[in-house]
C-alpha cells in the first residue's frame, strides 16, 4: 500500500513538472510573440510615416508642376 501511495506522489510530482514546464514554455512563447508584435508595430509606424513623407512630398511636386505649367501658359499666352 505504502508503495502504491508512493508511486502516486511521484506522478503528481511529475505531472506537477511537465505543467510547469509546459507552462514556462507558454510564456516565453507569448513572450516572443509581444516581442515580434512590437517589432512589426514599429515598422508598421516606419512606413506609415515614410508614406506620408513620400505624400507629402509628392503633393509639393504636384503645386511645383502646376506652378511651372501655369507660368508656361503665361509665357505662351504673351507670345
């Protein structure tokens, strides 16, 4: 009988391991997913901002071009 208690604690203290260990592996996988998630959050900011950049940017050539354009007509209706 003694045995038999025996051998029962020894599989809850091996059933206790393998959830701790389990567990532990649940953590620091969720752990390197938030890590990855605020790495990818954090491109995802960088190209956010290098598109508005490049919007911006793209919108000072539109008013140049148009500028350029109107002094053209300017220039063509002078002629």
């Amino acid at each position: 009988m003694e045995n038999n208690n025996r051998a029962e604690t020894w599989m809850e203290w091996i059933i206790r391991a393998v959830a701790i260990g389990v567990a532990s592996l649940a953590v620091s996988y969720l752990r390197d997913i938030g890590k990855e998630t605020a790495m990818l959050s954090m491109q995802f900011l960088e190209l956010k901002y290098e598109i508005k950049r490049l919007a911006d940017a793209n919108l000072n050539y539109a008013e140049k071009l148009e500028n350029i354009e109107q002094r053209i007509k300017r220039l063509e209706d002078k002629k």
